[in-house]
C-alpha cells in the first residue's frame, strides 16, 4: 500500500484515537461515530459513508508533524465540504459560545469596566468569525458545488477567497495575551480565568488548524478542480457476488450473517460493501434497497418487514 503519511487505511481506528485523542475532533466532523470495535480505518469510513482518503489526508496533514505529502487527486470534495460545514458548526453554535458562557464567569468579578469591555472585544471577535464562516458558506461552497457539477461560474474563483482567507485565530491570540498579562485577575476568580485561558488556547489551535485544511488541502483540490473539471468516472457493472451482498443487506442482515451465508469472511463482506458504494456512490440501507427494487434484484415482498425499520 502507498503510504503517504503517518497513518494508513488498513490501520486500527482505535490506535488513531489512543494514539492521539484530538482525531476525535475530526471524526465527529466527518459525522464518525465511535463504537468502531476493532476496524481498520478503511472499514470504519465504509460503514460510515466516509471517503477513506480524504479522512486520512486531514488527519495525516495536522498530526503526522509535517512529513505528510497531500495528494489532492485522490481528495472528495464533496466529502469535504460535509467536513467544513461541521466545523463550522462546531465553532459557531459550540466552542465559542462556551467559552464566552466561561470568560462570562471568569469576569464576573472583576471591575465593571473592565469586565464589559472583554465581553465586548470577544464578542466582536466571534462576530468576524461568524462572518467569515457565512461567507464560505453562502458564496465558497456553492461555487465549488457548481464546479463539481460541470458549470463554470462566472464572476468568482478560489483564488479570490484564497487572497482574502485571513487567519481568525489571530485575534483571538490578542485577547490571550491581553488576558495573561494585563487582567487584574482576583484569586476568587483565579480558577475561572485559567479554565477559560485553557479553552482559548485550545480553541486558537483548532481554528489554526481548521485554516491549515482549508490552506493545504481544500483550496488546492478546488483549484484543480477547476482547471481539469470533475472526474468522469464510467460505472463498472457489479459482479454477481455484490449483487448478493445488495440483496441481503436490504433484507437487513449484518455483516456477520451475510458471511455465514455466503461462506466467506466478515472482512470480504466489508470490502465488498465498500466496492458497492465507490461503484453506486450509495452508502446507505435505504439508498440500496431502492437501488435493488428499481433493479429488481428483490421483490417488494420479500423486504416489507425491512422497509418499515428503516
């Protein structure tokens, strides 16, 4: 296997996340849940209808110490963007609130003034963040959905939000610094303020990260995107053994069952599933039981009692 970084397809998730905790972070932006068992990396984006390479080259670009080389040829922008929006999420309705609830506390009994003008600078501070992540929302996202669809929108390129993407964690390192060496911190509140210190610190490191991806990764796969235009890829037919595989996945058995049935390993099923859904671009129950009833690999009647739990 081609190893472009620290980690690998055919790793463990579980020793990705022992390893180190913060790929928590990414999974739940890439909409991972845990409860993985011992999968590998691979299996787990499988199942989790989470293209493999793309996963590996975030996690790979912020936590294999800058040895990484990224290969945007082999990165899904549209699992990208599904990434993006959950960061933006996470630090729009979660990571800055919270830390305003806390520096909130933390200041509560400092001098009035004082106190006010912090919320008010971390406010401002948040409302640019908001403003920045809207922007990539409402004019970024549907310009590159418009490149993967084929169009060429006039008017607009990567390039201009590439000259205007500044680093938001900046300011954020001001009111740090503003807080550590110039607060009057009183020791009733001493606790509070070095809990919410720790938070912005943290937070600063997240947002540095989050412009990295953007940096390393999104821009230059959008780029070529639209230099090249969106791959054509020609549907390969599916062999009589995933048929199969379809036909008892949609009659709602597990993994487990489908192997003894078919006598072969769990791990073929997996890899079989995969290949299913990279040559249907379907990843879910739902989505093949309505491929294999238009294609009638299954008669309605035989999937009733497995439609009705979906």
């Amino acid at each position: 296997m081609h190893r472009l970084g620290k980690y690998t397809a055919s790793d463990r998730m579980s020793d990705l996340v022992c390893g180190n905790y913060h790929i928590l972070l990414i999974m739940s932006r890439f909409g991972i849940a845990l409860g993985f068992g011992d999968r590998t990396v691979d299996e787990v984006c499988c199942q989790s209808g989470v293209d493999t390479a793309t996963f590996l080259a975030v996690v790979n670009l912020l936590y294999d110490e800058g040895t990484t080389t990224v290969d945007c040829r082999n990165v899904s922008l549209e699992a990208f963007l599904r990434y993006l929006h959950n960061s933006h999420d996470y630090f729009l309705q979660y990571r800055l609130p919270d830390i305003r609830r806390k520096l909130s506390e933390a200041v509560a009994c400092g001098r009035d003034g004082i106190a006010e003008a912090i919320i008010r600078f971390f406010d401002d501070y948040a409302a640019e963040v908001h403003k920045h992540m809207m922007y990539e929302e409402e004019t970024v996202f549907p310009y590159v959905r418009q490149l993967l669809t084929g169009e060429c929108p006039a008017g607009y390129d990567i390039e201009t939000f590439h000259r205007q993407h500044d680093q938001i964690e900046a300011k954020l390192t001001e009111l740090k610094n503003i807080l550590i060496k110039y607060y009057p911190a009183s020791e009733s509140c001493g606790k509070e303020m070095n809990g919410v210190l720790f938070d912005i610190f943290n937070c600063e490191h997240e947002l540095a990260s989050h412009n990295a991806v953007e940096d390393e990764i999104f821009i230059p796969a959008v780029e070529r995107l639209a230099a090249t235009g969106p791959r054509v890829v020609k549907p390969e037919p599916l062999s009589a053994r995933e048929k199969e595989i379809i036909v008892c996945v949609v009659k709602g058995m597990t993994n487990k069952q489908i192997a003894d049935a078919l006598c072969i390993s769990a791990h073929t099923v997996i890899t079989h599933r995969r290949n299913i859904a990279a040559k249907l671009q379907i990843h879910s129950a739902a989505g093949l039981t309505i491929y294999a009833i238009v294609n009638k690999l299954v008669e309605l009647s035989e999937i009733k009692d497995t439609i009705t739990d979906l």
